[in-house]
C-alpha cells in the first residue's frame, strides 16, 4: 500500500470481490433463466450439467440448497402447470432483477436520475444551462445574462477608461430545452431469430428489458411500448420480456408497424420514435379478406411495397423509425436502405454485440425532434 497525504490518495492491491456459495450460483442462474424464457426446470438441467462439468457446488452447499436459498429470498415460487402438475416459477422479484442486471451488462450501471428528460440538440430558451455562452438576442430573459462574462466584453471592447456597457456587449447562457418522449420498441419474434444455430432472440430480449429498466428508472416521465411481430403483431407488458421466446412465425412487418403507430397516436408527447429489432427480411402481410399472404424466398415485391407505405406513412406523422438489423445478408441490407430512405429515420447494422450499445446511445441523443 502507497500513501500520498498530501492529496489523499490511497493505493492498494486489487482484491476481486468474494461472493458466497449462493451469490455464485445466482449468477450462473440469472444469465440461464434469460435464455430458457423463464423455465425454471430447464435452467436447472443447465444448471447441473454446468456443476457437473465445472463443480460449482460443493458437499456443504449442493443445489438442492441454492434451490431452497431461492425460495426463502423469494426469488421463486410455487405454482400449479398446465399439465396439473406442481413445478416452480421465477417471481416478479426475479423479473425486475433480470431487467436491472440487464441494464448493467449493457449500459454499464447508472444512477436513477431526478428528472427523466432528454435533451434535444436545439438550444435556445430552455430549462437547463449548457455552461456556453452567446450573444444577446432581443427576447431573451435578463436572468440569463451572464453579468460576468458581459463585464468581461465591456471591457475588451471600450477599456476601462471609457468603460460603458452596450447591448452588443451582452451575452447569455445557452440552454437546452427537456423533452419527453415516447417509444415503441418492436422485436422479431420470427422462426429466423433462431435458425442456423445463432440464438438472436436473447440478445434482443435483453435489450428490451434493459431499454425498460433505463426508462422506467432514469427517464419516468417517459412512455415506452413493447411490441412484438410474427405473423401478427400484439403488445406485451415488461413484466413478460423475461418470458418472450419465439415462434414458428413468418415476419409480418407491416402489422408491426400499423400497430407501433396506433400505440404513438395516442400519446401526447410532441418527440415520439420507432425502434425496431430484426434478423429477416419481410415475408408475411395479411390481406384485406383476412387470410395472410406469405413468402420467404427473397424479398417480395408486394409485402415490400406495403412496407415502404408504412415507412412513408410515419414520416407524415413525424414518427422516425430506427431500425436495428442484426443480419449482414447484402440484399437486405438494400431493402432497410430503402426503408430508411422513405422514412428518413436511421438503421444500423449491427451484430449481436453491439446492439444494446447502440440503442442506448441513439435513445440517449435524442437526435430526432425539436420539442415546441
């Protein structure tokens, strides 16, 4: 150990945080009920091949243990299957866990914040100081002037023996305005999310749940909506990310996106946005008799038409559509260009690793409207 008094700086070996028996294994637990969608036998199967393999339990502390740990903690219960018979469940202690360690694996950890505002990139007349300064300008508020800085001008420019202090002298604190803002976030949940040995839901499934963990903690003033889309598309509550698994579902866009833009209509804030998670290509609409059009070789060109409309349809209603693409195939990447194109919103292309950073810094910046 190394002392500098004189600053007050301490140096010390690094000592890796102990964690007890249970603490371990709830790790392991955490990340394997994520990706069995909520089964709690399954993730104990995982969960005992992994101890077989790596001996994570131990004489004094078996499994059956950490089992009986969970249930005092109340991190499961008890509950009656459809097949009648008696099994466990996670509680919703476990599903705000899952969304919390969520929002730390890929947004790092962050503090709650006072206020859950964005800032947009348009100064003005404004709720919070940006520490920059310009000039006066006829209708800005006179606290905002800076009396230091406009001092500091006076002098520059007529000296101290003729020291006066004109309105071209004057400068203001810049400020920039807090906007709300409301979001529908839509994941594929099409066959394709986990075809060729890739597992794609459960990536997209964390960054959900760490979206809805980073809103509902730092930014409560604003709304966010979850979609899903397969054939059809319907919403679901936070509480049933953990639980979101997928299906042997076509990728019905359009649907999608008719009801991400019925859920914004109703919202009042002025900064509503689309975020939207998928893997394929568009393959699936459903025609007006009600039966569904599909297919999956290549890009069709009537569901892609629809899809463009829909694209066209949101920009009308200033709603920008960020579209996150976690497949690299060349010719799909042509239709999100054209797709962005028609709704001049953003896409990236991403794969699996980067895509919770990336939804954090684009919700964050806030790039897309000025609040009035």
């Amino acid at each position: 150990m190394k002392k500098d008094l004189k600053n007050g700086i301490v140096f010390t070996h690094h000592s890796p945080e102990e964690q007890t028996p249970f603490e371990r294994l709830f790790d392991v637990f955490q990340e394997l009920i994520t990706h069995t969608s909520g089964d709690f036998d399954e993730a104990m199967d995982w969960l005992k091949q992994l101890d077989d393999e790596y001996e994570l339990t131990t004489e004094d502390y078996t499994l059956e243990d950490f089992v009986e740990d969970l249930k005092k903690k109340g991190y499961i219960r008890e509950e009656v299957k459809p097949d009648k018979k008696g099994g466990m469940a996670i509680t919703s202690k476990t599903e705000r866990l899952l969304r919390k360690r969520a929002l730390e694996q890929i947004f790092g950890k962050m503090r709650r914040a006072g206020q859950g505002n964005h800032r947009t990139k348009h100064s003005g007349i404004g709720d919070e100081q940006t520490g920059e300064f310009r000039n006066y300008q006829f209708g800005d508020a006179l606290e905002r002037v800076s009396v230091t800085e406009s001092l500091r001008n006076a002098q520059i420019n007529h000296g101290i023996g003729d020291f006066h202090l004109t309105e071209n002298d004057l400068v203001v604190e810049d400020t920039t305005h807090k906007a709300q803002m409301s979001t529908v976030l839509m994941i594929d949940i099409s066959h394709s999310m986990i075809l060729y040995g890739e597992d794609r839901i459960t990536p997209a499934k964390k960054v959900a749940m760490a979206l809805a963990e980073l809103i509902t903690t730092r930014y409560p003033k604003d709304t966010l909506d979850i979609l899903v889309f397969g054939n059809d598309a319907w919403p679901i509550k936070i509480e049933d990310l953990p639980y979101l698994n997928v299906g042997p579902y076509h990728t019905n866009t359009v649907a999608g996106l008719q009801l991400a833009m019925d859920m914004l209509r109703r919202k009042r804030n002025s900064n509503k946005q689309i975020f939207m998670i998928t893997d394929g290509k568009p393959s699936c609409i459903q025609l007006p008799d009600g039966q569904y059009y599909k297919n999956s070789n290549g890009l069709d060109s009537h569901i892609v038409k629809k899809c463009y409309a829909m694209a066209q349809q949101a920009r009308k209603l200033r709603i920008p559509i960020t579209t996150f693409m976690i497949a690299n195939d060349p010719y799909l990447q042509q239709f999100v260009d054209e797709f962005t194109d028609a709704n001049q919103g953003k896409a990236f292309y991403t794969g699996l690793q980067g895509l919770g950073e990336m939804i954090f810094h684009d919700y964050e910046s806030n790039r897309k409207k000025r609040i009035r």
